[in-house]
C-alpha cells in the first residue's frame, strides 16, 4: 500500500474514532453524570500532540474545528469558506474523507 493512501486511510480511522469517543464521552456525562474528559485528557492530548507533529497549524486547527465544533452546529450545511490566498473558495468539510481533501490540498498550497 502506498504511503499517501495509507496515511488517508488512517487519518480517515482516527477521525471517525476521535468523534466516537467524543459521542461516548458526552453521552456517559449527559446519561450517566460521570465526566470522563478526567480519564481522556491525558491520551487525547497525546493524540493532538501527534497530528500537529504531522500537520501545520492551519491543518491542525482544520482537523479541530471538525472534531470539536462542527458536530455543536445546528443546521450545518457540510461546507466552510478557505482562502486560497487570492479568493475565498467554499469547499465540501462533512465528512473524514473531506476533511482529508481540505487539510491535503492546503498542504500542497504551501510548498
């Protein structure tokens, strides 16, 4: 397997994970009255400390605002505005894959 397709195939696994365990998280806090945010910090700090390893801050801010945001926003219609440094560009941001298209296009931008 190629490396870029293993990468996307990996981003695309830990996203939909990262949104699992944010479900549950808020699920168990809402349902049950216990916070688990105690138990996770530590581990999903770990994690974001690897993707900005791997990613630039505007990536990693992308990849954030997915994670943390988008799922809080009433009536979203999948798609957020960019910059390409010349204009604003509307672009498809509802799913992993998506998410992966943006972040990897921005990527290829800067160099």
């Amino acid at each position: 397997m190629a490396r870029e397709v293993l990468e996307k195939k990996l981003f695309i696994e830990n996203i939909i994970l990262l949104r699992e365990i944010e479900d549950r998280r808020d699920f168990m806090e809402e349902e049950i009255g216990v916070d688990m945010s105690i138990y996770e910090e530590k581990f999903l700090q770990i994690i974001e400390n690897l993707f900005k390893i791997h990613f630039s801050k505007e990536q990693f801010a992308l990849i954030q605002y997915y994670l943390y945001q988008v799922p809080n926003i009433d009536n979203w219609d999948g798609m957020i505005d960019l910059s390409d440094g010349k204009d604003m560009i509307t672009v498809k941001f509802e799913t992993p894959e998506q998410v992966w298209n943006v972040i990897t296009s921005l990527k290829e931008v800067k160099k």
